[in-house]
C-alpha cells in the first residue's frame, strides 16, 4: 500500500512541471461568436474579408460565388465587393500583392487564409485580430501578444484606434493588459461585433460545405423518422396473427 502511494506522489511530481509549463505558455483565448446560420454576420465577414485582407492574403480554395451560399447574388458579388473587371464570380479569391513583393515588405510572406480557422481555430483569430498594439521596436510599429513579433501591422487600426501593453508587476507575477490609448471609428464593442463577423465568415470559407451538410443531415434524419414509423407498421402487420 506505501508503495502504491510512493509511487503515485512520484508520478505526480513528474507530471507538475509539465502542467505548469502547459498553462503558462498557453495565450487566454476568448470565444469567438461564431454561428454559421447568421447569414448577415457572413456577409459583413466577407466585405471585411475582401476589403482589408485580400490586399495581402490569398485564399486560393475559395470561389467568389460560393457566396451564393450566404445568401449573395452574383449581382451582389461584383456591385459589393467591388470585384476588379478582369475578375469573375467564378475566379478563387487571389491577394493583390505578389507573394514575393510582400515577404520584402513584411519579411514574411502572408499565408494563404483558405482555411485558417482550421489550423489556427476560430477563437485564436477572434483574440489574435483584437490583440495587435503599439511597438516601437518592430519594423511595421505594431505587435501582437496573441502571436508575438508578428511580420503583420494592425490593418485594421482605423477601426480598432491603437492600443498599448501595460507590463503590471504583482508581487513577483508580470501581468499584461491592453489598454486603448487611441480610439478608433468603432466603439470597442462595435470593433468586437466587426471582427466576430470576419471570423464566422473565415470559418464559413474553412469549409463551405458545412452549411450544406447540416441541411442534409436534418433531411436524412427527417426521412429515418418516415422510414421508422413505416417499418414499425409492417412488422405489427406481419406479426399480428403470430401468436
Ligand atoms: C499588409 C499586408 C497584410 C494585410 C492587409 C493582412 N495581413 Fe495578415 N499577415 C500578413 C503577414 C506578412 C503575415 C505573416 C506574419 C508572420 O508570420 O509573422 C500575416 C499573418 C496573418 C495571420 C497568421 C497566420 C498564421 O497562422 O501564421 C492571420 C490569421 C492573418 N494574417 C489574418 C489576416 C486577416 C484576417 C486580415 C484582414 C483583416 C489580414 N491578415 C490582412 C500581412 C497582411
């Protein structure tokens, strides 16, 4: 029994280390907003989407008309989010710079965003898209305490205003805090709503085809109720003189 006991404190001992370095390296993550059925919010994300990301970003396995799916027609597509005219709604969403001329600029070149909600997920964009703020050390003046020494400035720094990292010491623990020094044209929950609407939309463009199969789940489950009730009464048909 002592043993057990030993060699149960022992294995704890060895874990400790390890959950300790798993909590502390690990960024606090707010919850994105995400509902796919809000139809609206998909359509803000996907002028934000163009407007402010494509200028750097490609999203290669993305087809301008899928946004039929949420609700635009082609009409709007073009009109909207002002498509170039060399561009048609059957076109993948390509970036408007080079992938070269922005790794001289950025030192980094921008990822393709097809399907970042995926790999990164969708609460890691919602906080990392609300946490870039001033740093006069980096080439582009921002950084970003979600994915530090970022190569990407605050594009969306208008709306936002910027932000400045407060370094509290608190007996011996170093906390960080946001604090907005300089608003922005959206009020801070306005620019939340305006950056949950681009994530539901990059979670949407993660796969598109997620809005299909929950209506064709519910279809299949509709028709297994149907199927059930009719088997249920053919077998009480065929049983019902065995007795
Ligand atoms: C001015 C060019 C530029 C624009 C515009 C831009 N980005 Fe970026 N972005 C970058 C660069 C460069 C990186 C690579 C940063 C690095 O790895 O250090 C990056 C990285 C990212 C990453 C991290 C990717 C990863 O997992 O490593 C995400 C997410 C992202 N961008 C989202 C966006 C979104 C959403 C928008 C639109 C609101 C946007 N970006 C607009 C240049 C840009």
């Amino acid at each position: 029994m002592k043993t057990i006991k030993k060699l149960c404190a022992a294995a704890l001992l060895v874990m400790l280390p390890a959950l300790a370095f798993g909590s502390g390296a690990e960024v606090h993550l707010d919850t994105a907003p995400v509902n796919l059925k809000d139809k609206v919010s998909l359509q803000r994300g996907a002028h934000l989407f163009t407007e402010r990301c494509l200028a750097c970003h490609a999203a290669t396995s993305m087809r301008y008309n899928r946004l039929n799916d949420i609700g635009m027609s082609d009409d709007q597509i073009k009109k909207d989010l002002q498509l170039p005219e060399d561009v048609k709604v059957g076109s993948t969403m390509q970036a408007a710079m080079d992938s070269n001329s922005a790794k001289m600029a950025y030192g980094v070149a921008p990822p393709d965003l097809s399907v970042i909600a995926r790999s990164r997920s969708a609460d890691w964009l919602y906080t990392y898209l609300r946490s870039f703020h001033v740093d006069a050390n980096r080439p582009s003046g921002w950084n970003n305490t979600t994915f530090p020494n970022v190569g990407m400035p605050h594009v969306l720094a208008d709306l936002q205003g910027e932000q400045h990292l407060k370094v509290e010491n608190h007996e011996g623990h170093e906390t960080k805090k946001l604090e907005l020094a300089t608003p922005g044209s959206m009020q801070p929950a306005e620019y939340d709503a305006a950056v949950g609407d681009l994530v539901n939309y990059l979670v949407f463009m993660s796969e598109p085809a997620k809005l299909v199969r929950h209506e064709l789940g519910w279809i299949v489950l509709g028709f297994l109720s149907i199927l059930f009730v009719l088997v249920y009464a053919l077998k009480k048909e065929i049983w019902k003189d065995i007795h």
